[in-house]
C-alpha cells in the first residue's frame, strides 16, 4: 500500500515552515536548486528555509497569530501552478 503525501500543515513555528515547503517541494518533483532557480534566489535559500532557519520577523509573527488563537495552514494544491 502505498503511503499518501501530507497536503496540509500547521505552520506554529519557522521549523514547521521549513517541513511543509520541503513537503511541497518534494511532492512537485522539485530539488531545491530547481526551485532557488525557479523563485529568484540564491541557490543556498531553500535549504535555509527547509531547516526552519531562524526568521526573527516570521517567529514574532507566528508568536502574534498564536497568542489571539490563530495558526497558519500550507495546503498543497492538486495542480501545480507557476
């Protein structure tokens, strides 16, 4: 049986983001060169993003949102988008 890829994630924190662009990135066939390429940044980008790298601005916004209840969601959508 095969196992399905997630097509949704929670984003609480920078590292949760980094997962769910991996997740995305993986599912559409992407290494990340192709998508630092794709997306106009340095090759390096990606990768930093995908550790959940710490974004001071992305962690006060992330803490902001949670502290009034509320979270971001990364859904992936069925058709691949340019």
């Amino acid at each position: 049986m095969q196992t399905m890829e997630p097509r949704r994630w929670t984003v609480p924190s920078p590292e949760d983001l980094g997962r769910a662009i991996a997740g995305v990135r993986e599912a559409r066939g992407l290494t990340q060169a192709q998508l630092a390429e794709a997306t106009a940044v340095n090759r390096s980008y990606p990768a930093a993003l995908e550790a959940g790298s710490d974004a001071l601005v992305l962690e006060r916004a992330l803490r902001a949102l949670r502290r009034m209840g509320a979270t971001i969601t990364v859904t992936r959508s069925k058709r691949r988008r340019s």
